[in-house]
C-alpha cells in the first residue's frame, strides 16, 4: 500500500488538474483548500467521477461544482441536524414525562430494573442501559447547571432534568428497554407503534451523529432500515428485487422520520431550506444531472410532494 504523505497546498491543487479537474482560479482554490480541509472536499470527487477512466473527472468538472457539492451538504447536514435536535428535545420530554408520572422523580424510583422489560432476553441490555445512564449521573451530573443545582440542593435528580446529560444514542437504548406498555404509551404521540419507533429512534441517534461530527451526509446509508411507509407507497417510490430503492437507510428515510416525528410547521420549514439547497446546487453543478444527484442523496424525482402529504 503506497504510503500518505503530507501534500502542500500548491501540490493539492495540482493533484486535482491531474486527475481531470478544471481549476479556473488558482488563488481562491488554494484560500478554500486551506481553509476547508483537502480531504473533505476531495471526498465529494466521487459525484463526478469518470467511470470508464479511473482516478479521473468526468469531461468539464470543474472546482466550483465540486465547492459547491460541500457546501450543500453542510447546508442540509445543518438543516436536519436542528431538526433532529428539535425531535430529540421531545422525545427525551415525553419519555421522561411518562416515566416520571408513573414510576416518580427520584433516580431510585424511576431507574429501578423492575420498571423495564422482564423479558430475560432483554435482562444484559436492561443492566447495561442502566449502567450507562448511572454512569452519565456520575460523570457530567455536577458538570451541567441545571443536574448540578438538584444535587446540591435536594440530592437527586429528576428525570427530566436527566435527560440533558444523556445522549440521544443512550435515549434510544433506553426506549428499547422500556416495558412495552410504555413504549407503546410514547409510540402513541407519534401515531406510530413502538417497534417502528425504536427503528426511528436509531436512525435519527446514527444520523445524529454524522451531523454532529460534520461527516459526509448526502450520502451516507444506515445499517437498519425503516420499515415500508405509507409514504413509499403514496409516492410510487421505484421497487426492485429487494424492495423500495429510495427511503430505507438513506437520507430519505430521515426525511420520512422527521415526517412523522416533527411538527407540520417544522417539517415544511425544513423541506423549504433544503429545496433551496437543492436549487443553488442546481444553478452551478452542470457536469452531473439533478435526477442523478437526488438519487445519490436516496431523493426520488417527486421527493418535494412529501411536504404535501398526510
């Protein structure tokens, strides 16, 4: 394996006409290859590449496409990632709403094992959750103003105040471990049914984290997938041997999370912001159709009636 070696800006630049890339100003290239990191906006090159020639642009890609591919993806990567915080501010509300008014406030009543599932399949995952929450207490419990002031001053911590210091990935662990009444009691806000919910909740924790880490987005695929949607089949979404194309582990199926899990003015606020996205993108990439684009991201032609759906 050929050894990574550091790059100078200057030899940055010149790796990039070598493979194809049309650079017409060299100076702006340079300020934004020093200011954004060669290896992340390199890591969008794979839009554009020449299939039949490897290691090389398609014909006429030039460094404002490819520029402009980033910076759509951090648009949109911002756009959901305030959406998923909205979506995680509620769960983490509702889940310790109900928790709180049924099993109490103090982390001895609500944290007690015998107020989650007593499926012995579950009973590793029910100690672990568990251990994983304690650990938080213990660890950012007096680093947080408002977790800090109920320790000091009554010596507990009600779940509601709790949930500001776990993660939304430890929030997601902790609705699978919930008895299933429970979950079903949460599942019901969202119209949904808790098996679909926790699928939910692990797509929006792994997203979540793409986001938060500023990682490639428009593409990424997720391990899981949701289950089919009434949304899949209102819009015709293409099927093939494996089922729906579009909507099942990529950043459609994000889409059709928030669908269900925000607010209508929320979501139409967000499918808003990233339309725009969509169209600035459009008016500077021209080496790479729209349709072909969209596709990448898990988009179906018709992704925008989604908004107007129910």
């Amino acid at each position: 394996m050929t050894e990574k070696i550091f790059k100078t800006i200057d030899e940055q630049v010149d790796i990039l006409k070598s493979k194809g890339l049309i650079i017409n100003d060299d100076k702006k290239a340079r300020e934004i290859l020093f200011r954004e990191n060669y290896f992340f906006i390199s890591g969008y090159r794979h839009l554009f590449m020449n299939k039949d020639e490897k290691d090389k642009f398609l014909p006429g890609t030039n460094f404002d496409e490819l520029y402009a591919t980033f910076l759509f993806d951090r648009a949109i990567r911002n756009t959901f990632f305030k959406n998923i915080l909205i979506v995680e501010n509620n769960i983490k509300s509702i889940t310790s709403y109900q928790l709180s008014k049924k099993y109490g406030f103090r982390e001895k009543d609500y944290l007690d094992p015998k107020n989650f599932s007593q499926d012995s399949l579950q009973s590793r995952q029910v100690y672990d959750v568990l251990n994983k929450v304690k650990r938080q207490i213990r660890v950012n419990g007096r680093k947080h103003t408002a977790t800090f002031h109920y320790i000091e001053h009554y010596g507990y911590i009600p779940f509601w105040i709790l949930v500001k210091v776990l993660s939304f990935g430890i929030m997601a662990e902790f609705y699978d471990i919930l008895k299933y009444e429970d979950q079903a009691e949460i599942s019901r806000f969202y119209n949904t049914s808790p098996e679909v919910l926790s699928t939910y909740l692990s797509l929006l924790s792994n997203f979540r984290n793409v986001c938060a880490h500023e990682d490639i987005l428009y593409d990424h695929r997720t391990q899981r997938v949701i289950p089919d949607s009434k949304f899949h089949s209102l819009l015709n979404i293409q099927k093939d041997e494996d089922g729906y194309i579009y909507g099942k582990n990529d950043l459609f199926s994000l889409v059709i999370i928030l669908k269900v899990m925000l607010s209508k003015d929320n979501f139409d606020e967000m499918i808003t912001e990233i339309s725009k996205e969509v169209e600035n993108l459009d008016k500077i990439v021209n080496t790479v159709p729209l349709a072909t684009i969209l596709n990448r991201i898990g988009f179906p032609d018709n992704w925008l009636e989604i908004k107007d759906l129910s």
